[in-house]
C-alpha cells in the first residue's frame, strides 16, 4: 500500500483497522501467556516478532494520517520493544514467570495505547471534508467575481 493510497483512504477505516489489529494481538498475548512453559519460550519469541510487525505497520498507518504525535508513539513503542527483547533473553534462559507478568504488563498497555488511534481519527482531516472545502473556496470565488461586474 502506497503512501498517496493511505492518504486518501478514510482515517477512520484506518484508526478501525489500527484497532483490530490490536484486538488480535492482545487475543494472541492471552494465548501465549496460557501455553505451557515447554513451549513458553518459543511462543515469546514469536509473539516479540508479531509486536514488532504490528507497531511497524501501525507507525506506518498513522504516519498517513499525519498524526501529531507520531513521534512520541514511535519512541513509545521503542520502550515497549526494548522491555521485550530484553526480556526475551530471560526468557530462553527459563524465567516463562516474568516472561507472562511482561505480557500482562503489554496487554494493558496496549489497551490504554489503543486510544492512540482514536485519537489520531478525531484529529485527522477527512479527505471528503477537504473536497467539500474546495468546491466551496470555488464557489465563493464565482460569487465574489460576478459581484464585481455588476457594481
């Protein structure tokens, strides 16, 4: 998907979008927190690989619509993602108790980080908005016109 795609697509199908994907991933943080410790450290890594994806694509979506504080979300999710690599390391040494209170710790942060992309569709010019703007700048322009010549 093309940046110039992104950007005339719906914020608000976008924020929508931005939010399944996070339902997903909290329903795959439960999944992983609930697998056994044999498979624990597998699943981590693999849930770590997933986390990063997702706030990629994320990044990538609100940069299109030009979100204010889409730096500040970029260095958010940095913490977040070096919190789990370090983690991972305790983890493929056996320590799955801190690896699941490390996933319970993301699954709430990302349900208060979820309003990130509600946030970023309250703020978002709508592109249809912005048409509806234009026609009228032209349409003032005529009147403004047509008034000059009859005075």
């Amino acid at each position: 998907m093309t940046q110039r795609h992104l950007q005339s697509t719906n914020p608000h199908a976008i924020c929508a979008a931005i939010r399944h994907a996070r339902k997903a991933l909290c329903r795959r943080l439960d999944q992983v927190a609930a697998a056994a410790d044999a498979q624990f450290p597998r699943a981590f890594t693999g849930i770590v690989a997933a986390v990063e994806a997702g706030f990629r694509h994320e990044e990538h979506m609100l940069e299109s619509l030009g979100h204010e504080r889409l730096r500040e979300h970029i260095a958010e999710n940095a913490v977040i993602l070096t919190a789990l690599h370090r983690t991972m390391a305790q983890v493929d040494h056996g320590d799955c108790a801190l690896g699941r209170q490390v996933l319970a710790a993301l699954r709430d942060v990302m349900a208060l980080h979820r309003l990130t992309a509600d946030l970023a569709a309250a703020t978002a010019p709508h592109p249809s908005a912005m048409r509806v703007h234009g026609r009228a700048a032209r349409a003032t322009l005529h009147v403004a016109a047509h008034r000059r010549h009859v005075h």
